[in-house]
C-alpha cells in the first residue's frame, strides 16, 4: 500500500521521480551476477565424479594420497603416537610466529640438507613454515616476483597446480623439456639444451625426486650434469621437494639430488611438504627455504617470505608443526618413521612390478617397461586422452587425462581388473 501511494505522489511530480523510485525500489542486481561456474579441478573433480559414480567396482587412481591394500586411508603409528603425546602435554593454542614453529623449521631443513651440512652448520640457510607444499610454492613465487622475477621455467610435464600457483603470483610460465613421449623416457638431451637456451639468471623449478607425474628422475650422473649446466648458464634452482622418503623408501637417498646441489655450492630455494611422506594431508605442513651466500643474506630472504606471509594468511596452524616436531626430535620416532615410511613405498614399488606383470600376461604388445623405471607415487601410463576416457566410460577406472596412475590406489584386489582394463582399451 506505501509503495502505490508513494509511486502516485511521485508520479504527479515528474517522470525523473519514477524513474528513481523504481530502481530504488525494484530488486538490486546481485554483485555475484557476473561471476560464471569455474571448471572442476582437474584432479579434485576427477574425485568428484568418481564419488557419483554408483558402479560397484569403480576404482579412482588419479588423487595423489597413498592408501594401504585395502584402498583405505593410511595414518602413520608413530603419527598416532606424536598425537598422543601432544595431546598429554596440554598444550595452548596461540598464534604461531609468522614463519612458523622455529624448532620445525630447524628439524625440517635437517631432514632436507642433513645434519652435518655445511649449510646447516655455517647458518647459511634460512626456512619458513609453509601451508604445505603449495602454500610454500605461492610464497616463494610472490617473493620472487616483488624482487624483479618476471618468469619461471617449469619441465614439461609438471604438476597440474604448478602453472596456476605461479601465474597467480605474476610470473609468465616457461617451459623446458623433460619427458619423451614416444621413448616413455627422461629427454634427457632436450632438457640439457634448453636450459642452455635459458637467459641468465632464469628461475627452474626442479622437482627434488619422484618427478610428478612422470616418475621418471635423472639418475644421479645425469643430476651432476644438470647442477654443471645450471652453474655455467648462471640459473637459480628452485626445488620442490614433496616426495623424500616416499619416493625410494630412503629419506636419505631421496635427498641426495637437493644435497649435490648444496655441494656444488648453488645458492637456491627449496618447498618441502609433509603431506606425502609423513602422511599429514589435511594438516597442510611444509617448509620454504633459501640457501644464501652468507647468514646475513639469508636472513634478509626470509625476511621478504614474512613480508610476503603476513599479509596472506598472517601464519600458519600449529597441529602439522607439532607432530613432524614430536616425531623428529624423538630417536625412537624417528626410527619407527624411517620404517613405515619406508612400508609405504615398497608397497607402491610392489604394485608396480605386479601391474606390468598383468598388463604383460594379459597379452599386451606394448612395452610396460617404463612402470617399473619410475618411482614414487605416480606412474605415468603413456596411455592417450581417449584410452583414459574409454577407461573411465567402460570400466569406471578414474585417472587424470595425461595417463597419470596414482599406484597408491592399486591393490591386491584390484590390480587384475586395473590391468584388464588397461589392456582393453590400448590393445
């Protein structure tokens, strides 16, 4: 009734007056209304779909966490018993520092360079808690980015959230060559050439070991090559180091790509997660750290992460720092987690065996060699966009369009049918 009386009042007036009062009183336009569905997450929508599939025997090898045989969701013993022991000590929950739990941090960059490294013991290397692997990767790119970066060279293939990450921090991504589709093999010789090819002082990221999602790694002569050619061309390396234990069962072997590096006297920046080898995936835990030429320097560098880290998330949680601290302080924790990080990867390596074993059996012409050469948590199947699709259509097998295999969800009592389907659909 008020809105009629007003709209005659206002209509006796002049017509600019009704014109105002209708879109003052008629339904406001949503800001969101221009805002477009944004595409499903390669790998996350890959686990949505999977979740509406109501296929009995459906099978997801495309989200990278690593399960046991049963295809269930793996929690460390000795995580369970740091959380135990935390939780007995009634700890508070106050705000971390901005760069984290600092005895964390020194523990993480000893599980990385090692405890005698001369990086270590010359305070030539300063870190940050990180939100895991990725959140390490936004804080370095940002940073990098402030002090004159303009790109970074990533090998292709990468992980699928890499280019994001970066592009979001203002870099134009690069890339080099480093797998051979045809051979199922490192391009070893492309790789070499094009980092000759790089402008001095380029950014390349390195994956540390278990390269996702090939799985294939420079040996280690390869690795000696490849720290020459990044001195001679003046490169900056950058590690990504989200597998190191995980990959060969051996934290130490795992590192030693990242500790050659150091010896070759490289000044360099590397993430950690603990996502994958300490098996803290939701707890989002990680380190970023930077190799300087002296302690002052690096000081200065992790300086410029917390001027970077205050203003996007202010700090990290505590819980992830925590258990990684309880674990690794503790001789006999540590101890059992060389062990049962150690379990997780024979088992990944067994399943590899036993899957190229059935593709073989199965009567396959092709060579499945390349399983077996790769390492870590993913193997790269060299199976094409429509084979993948063709496996996902007919037999409800779900992994990443490029062919990627998480073998984490390979199991005894799936790897038949994983390998039946494989054969079908590239036969």
């Amino acid at each position: 009734m008020l809105t009629q009386i007003l709209r005659r009042t206002y209509s006796r007036q002049s017509s600019v007056g009704v014109g105002t009062l209708s879109r003052c009183l008629g339904t406001s336009a949503s800001p969101w209304s221009g805002y477009e569905m944004a595409p499903l997450d390669p790998i996350i929508g890959l686990n949505e779909q999977y979740q509406a599939d109501d296929y009995p025997n459906k099978v997801i090898v495309g989200v990278g966490a690593y399960r046991d045989d049963q295809g269930k969701p793996y929690v460390l013993p000795c995580v369970r018993e740091a959380e135990r022991r935390i939780f007995d000590k009634n700890l508070d929950c106050e705000y971390s520092p901005i760069a984290g739990d600092g005895k964390f941090v020194d523990l993480a960059l000893k599980f990385a360079y090692g405890d005698d490294s001369s990086v270590i013991t010359e305070k030539l290397v300063q870190g940050a808690q990180s939100l895991s692997g990725t959140g390490g990767l936004a804080v370095y790119g940002k940073m990098i980015q402030k002090h004159g970066a303009t790109s970074i060279y990533l090998p292709n293939p990468t992980w699928g959230n890499h280019g994001a990450i970066f592009r979001q921090a203002g870099l134009e991504v690069k890339q080099y060559r480093y797998y051979d589709d045809a051979s199922s093999d490192l391009d070893f010789a492309g790789l070499i050439q094009d980092m000759k090819d790089m402008p001095q002082g380029s950014v390349v990221l390195l994956h540390a070991c278990a390269h996702n999602p090939t799985g294939m790694d420079p040996t280690l002569e390869q690795w000696k090559e490849i720290s020459e050619t990044m001195k001679k061309c003046k490169l900056t390396p950058f590690f990504d180091n989200a597998y190191q234990g995980f990959a060969s069962g051996s934290s130490e072997k795992d590192a030693a790509a990242l500790r050659l590096f150091v010896d070759d006297g490289h000044k360099f920046a590397m993430v950690q997660s603990f996502s994958k080898n300490f098996g803290l995936y939701g707890h989002r835990i990680g380190a970023l750290s930077a190799v300087g030429s002296d302690p002052d320097e690096a000081k200065r560098v992790l300086s410029q992460m917390k001027m970077v880290i205050r203003p996007m998330y202010s700090n990290p949680p505590r819980s992830g720092a925590r258990i990684v601290t309880e674990i690794l302080s503790d001789a006999q924790l540590t101890k059992d987690y060389i062990e049962q990080c150690a379990g997780m990867a024979d088992r990944i390596n067994t399943m590899r065996n036993v899957l190229r074993t059935k593709l073989e059996e199965a009567g396959s012409a092709r060579s499945w060699e390349h399983i077996t050469k790769q390492i870590g948590m993913f193997a790269y199947s060299g199976l094409a966009k429509d084979q993948v699709v063709m496996l996902r259509d007919k037999h409800h097998i779900y992994c990443t369009l490029d062919g990627r295999v998480s073998m984490a969800g390979v199991t005894s009592g799936n790897v038949d049918y994983i390998a039946n389907a494989i054969h079908d659909v590239s036969k």
